[in-house]
RNA sequence: GGGGCCGUAGUCUAGCCUGGCUAGGAUGCGCGGUUCGGGUCCGCGUGACCCCGGGUUCAAAUCCCGGCGGCCCCA
C-alpha cells in the first residue's frame, strides 16, 4: 500500500442504546437505515425493503455459492404439502401439529393441505421417485424458500417469525449412516465457512434430547451470541436416521443385490442470520456491513463549498468513482445538492457502508482522497495512484476486525460453574454458562430449570467431556459429572 | 401460560390518570436566504378521519368493552 497516512485515530461510536435495549434498538435500525418493514399488519410477517433486499440477495448467493460448490442441487417444491404426508412421521408431526397452518379451503375432495413449516415430508415422496439404486446417492438438494409457523411465543422481526421467508433447507439421501454422518459433518463446515464469511462468531452444540429437531436422531446447532448476552440459534443440522425413509419408503437397490433404506440429513438457515449480522456489527450509529455482502463497499461524498467548486469536485469523484468501479467495487457517489456532508456521512454509516471515500478542493489539488473506516472511524490519506490498492486492503482489514471483535465477544461470553448459584450468577450477568451433566435426560431438564436458563447441549466446538475433574452432575448429585452442558438465556 | 405498559402527521413523540380552547413539539417535505472537511442556522408554508369496532356522555385522543398490532417482566 505505501503511501497511506493515518490522519485521524480510532474513535468508534458507542454501544450504550444497542445494549441498553437490544431489541429496540434493532427495530430503529430497521426502520432508520430502511432495510425492513415491521408495519406489516400480519403477525410475525414482515417486509424487505429495497436496501435490505440487496443486503439479503449477497447473503444468497453466498449461501448458494457454498452449497452448489460441494455437490448440492437448487430445487422448488411447493408450498402446500398433503396432510396424509405430513403427518407418516409420527415424531415429527407431534412436533410441528400445534404451530402448522392448515388451508381451509382448497385441494381435491377430502384431501387436507398444509403449509410447509419444513420439506421434509414434501420431498421425502419425490425423493422415492428419483432413487433407484446406490448410484443414485447420495443426493443433495436445497432450496431457499418460505416455510410457516404458527409461532405461539412473542414474534419478533427478523428473528422469530411465521413466515420465515429466507428459509436455505437442504436435504440430502444417503446409503448409510457412515455416509449420511459424513454429510452431517460437511454440513458443519459449509455453514462455518458462511458464518465466517458474514463475520458471525458462533458455537456448535449437539442440542440435548428433549430439543432436537422434531423427527432427528441428533440436532447440531449453531449459536452466537448477542450483545446482551442472550443466544440465537443461527443454523441447525439434523441427522434424521430412516425415520422419514421408513415411513415414505425410500430404498435403494445396494451393489450387493439387497435393497436397503437411505439415511438422509437436513440442514437450515434462515434471515436469522442476517438479523445476527446486523446486531453483531452494530453500535449506536447504525450498522457495519462485512464488505463482501455490503449491497454498496464504498460511498463516495464529495465536498464542496459553493458551485464554481462543485463541478470541478464532482468531475474528480467521478473520476475515483470510475476508477472503483472498474476494480470491481460496489460503489455509489452520494451527490445530492441538498444534503450536507456531515449528513451524509451519518447517513452512510447507519446503513453500515464499510468504507467512504471523502473528496473536496483539496483533495483534488494533491490527487488524493480521504478514506474513512466505518468500523473504527480511522481516517487516512491515500494518493489517487494507490486508491483501488488501499480501498482493498481497507475492505480486508475491517473484514477481518469485525471478525476478530466477534469472535473476542463471544469468547469473553462463555464461561464455567461448578455450583447452580455461580451459574445462576453467571446467567444474570449474561453469560453463556457450561455446567457439569451426567448426559441423563431428566437431570438435564432438572438442571436447566434450577439455573433458570435454556440448555443449548453439548459442545462439539471444545472438549465437551468433563474429563479428570471428578464432578458430579449439578441437577442429580448421585451421578458422576460426564459433559459440560452450556445453559443461556435464549432468543 | 400469568401480569404490566403502549398504539397520535411520512417518521419519532407530548397530551390520556383528572373528558371541554384551533391536538403541541421534533424530524421530514416545499419555497427563500445562510451554510457546506462530522447531522448549519433562520423565516414562511405543508402535513393527523388521534389503530379498528362498539359503548358511556351535552361533549371522547382521553373513560368502559371487544378486536388487531407492538414492547417489557414473570413461569
């Protein structure tokens, strides 16, 4: 980079509101920075509006980047799906039955729709069709859609919703456990890798029994954690065994001639994700977008004084515009006349553009501009010669602090309690508490309740096991301590 | 599941308890001037069937009932 000079220090803007009142604050944010509408007269259904459209759609294609990469194929399955599928599984409808919409009219004589509130029992019968034999598998297929929940609890934009209208589902049919485990796992790294690129800090939990995935074997959830100290789950993998092949009959004929039931997995993300992105990053300006996903990377304001000076300033914006442009950056040069550029610069940072580009008479009589950071407010001089260069080392390094300050978060945010009185401590003070646990079902449930916190499960993040200690679990005193369970207080 | 608070111009909000002037302010928007390297300032103008439905009353944004929506606390 060379010749870029620091020319004002870091003075990052507060936390105080965003803390003071989470959830609050997100809807100001919402509304302020126009990403999202919560005036929608339906509960827990919401708009995107056109700048939070474009944010979504990057996040899209990041999801669909990652998926198409390892084998995954985009498919749309309907809405609606028949009661008589819905309900083969037995788990899995006693799971989802109280919060389905059903459609009061519609369908053929005596035949019953619901809404998807997922797709498992909507593919599972298509997926019988397509599989013949081993070759055939496995398959992988996702689809990003919306599914329905009747949410009976508080709804809350962007984040607990009855039309979760981003909904990333894949699904995947495999020969066997080993196979549909080994998927299981990739589906982990997939979706570290899509975190990691939003800059989400998170943890990986095999959710406890009593709270896996109606209808799963197992449930591996990611977590992060928010700035008050209250978790979201942000995405979840479930190995789903043969509960659904059995009851819809997919098999396959094996190499050997016998013919066999597939295993299948499935995985979800959701607009959640974008909710933790735009919490994580935020402070009480607004938000800072991760450069990659940000619909616009780099405002330009030109600074003027008078109109001799405008058209002679707005040509040289132009002229680094152009020069951005042609490098690849989403640019946009903010040259509205009526506005100031102070305003603008507010302006800009509430909708979280990683980087402004500042440009007056001065500037344009040293062939240089002033870079600002969002994240941090640094401010640095650059020689026009090395703008494309600095702008992208610039995109890299608040890329890689927000990364960096979520990941401090989030660490800063887990720790242990070998008693139900630190744990309850720990919780007020809005941390993510692990505590020891026998792995027994009702202890854990026990457990939970006298912490009065959620229990997220078990890392697989960390060494779960309690190992040399000898505890005993904190809820049934009797048996000896096997795991660490992380309790939080939940979104 | 239980309790509390709230819904007023495009947006944010005061007024509501204790019913009664022309529903006040900020912001936005329009015009004029002044400013412009961190939300300029001043003047004039514009904008609200006070969430919906019903009730009480001479009179309802205000009190009562129901609905819809939101926020907070507890289980």
């Amino acid at each position: 980079m060379g010749a870029m000079e620091l020319i004002r220090e870091a003075r990052p803007h507060g936390r105080e509101k965003l803390r003071a009142n989470l959830i609050e604050w997100f809807h100001w944010l919402l509304r302020e920075a126009e990403l999202y509408d919560v005036r929608y007269p339906v509960k827990g259904a919401y708009v995107w509006r056109p700048y939070g459209m474009r944010l979504r759609r990057h996040v899209e294609e990041l999801i669909r980047r990652s998926h198409d990469e390892t084998g995954h194929q985009e498919v749309l399955f309907p809405v609606f799906i028949p009661y008589e599928f819905f309900g083969k599984e037995s788990q899995h409808i006693r799971g989802f039955e109280k919060e389905v919409f059903w459609v009061s009219k519609g369908g053929e004589e005596g035949e019953r729709l619901v809404l998807r509130p997922t797709s498992e029992t909507a593919i599972m019968p298509m997926v019988k069709l397509w599989v013949h034999d081993y070759k055939d598998l496995p398959l992988r297929l996702y689809q990003i859609v919306s599914v329905f929940r009747a949410e009976t609890k508080m709804t809350h934009p962007m984040i607990r919703l009855r039309e979760i209208s981003m909904f990333k589902e894949a699904h995947t049919v495999h020969v066997d456990r080993e196979d549909a485990e080994r998927q299981v796992r990739e589906a982990v790294e997939i979706y570290k890798k899509i975190f990691d690129e939003m800059c989400l800090a998170y943890m990986i939990n095999k959710r406890p029994d009593w709270d896996k995935f109606a209808g799963a074997e197992y449930t591996i959830a990611f977590d992060t954690v928010l700035p008050d100290g209250r978790t979201l789950q942000i995405g979840t993998v479930h190995y789903l065994g043969t509960n659904f092949t059995r009851v819809f009959e997919v098999t396959y004929l094996a190499a050997d001639g016998t013919r066999r039931l597939a295993h299948t997995t499935s995985y979800g993300i959701s607009e959640r994700s974008i909710a933790a992105m735009l919490i994580t990053h935020g402070d009480d300006a607004g938000t800072v977008l991760p450069p990659r996903l940000a619909p616009i990377q780099v405002v330009i304001v030109p600074i003027f004084y008078g109109e001799e000076e405008a058209a002679s300033v707005i040509s040289y914006a132009r002229e680094v515009e152009k020069a951005l442009r042609e490098a690849g950056m989403r640019v946009h040069i903010d040259d509205r006349p009526d506005k100031t550029p102070g305003w603008k610069f507010y302006f800009w940072e509430l909708k979280g553009v990683p980087l402004r580009v500042e440009v007056g008479k001065r500037d344009l009589e040293k062939r240089q501009v002033v870079i600002t950071r969002r994240d941090t407010l640094e401010k640095y001089a650059v020689g026009l010669g090395e703008l494309v260069d600095a702008v992208r080392g610039l995109m890299r390094t608040v890329e890689e602090n927000l990364r960096r300050r979520a990941w401090e978060e989030l660490r800063s945010r887990i720790v242990r309690a070998e008693t139900v009185e630190a744990a309850k401590a720990a919780i007020r003070e809005g941390k993510v508490v692990e505590v020891p646990w026998s792995g027994d079902n009702d202890c854990g449930i026990k457990l939970k309740d006298l912490v009065g916190a959620d229990a997220l499960g078990v890392p697989l993040d960390s060494d779960a096991s309690v190992g040399g200690f000898d505890l005993r679990d904190l809820a049934c005193g009797e048996k000896r301590a096997e795991f660490w369970l992380r309790l939080s207080e939940r979104y």
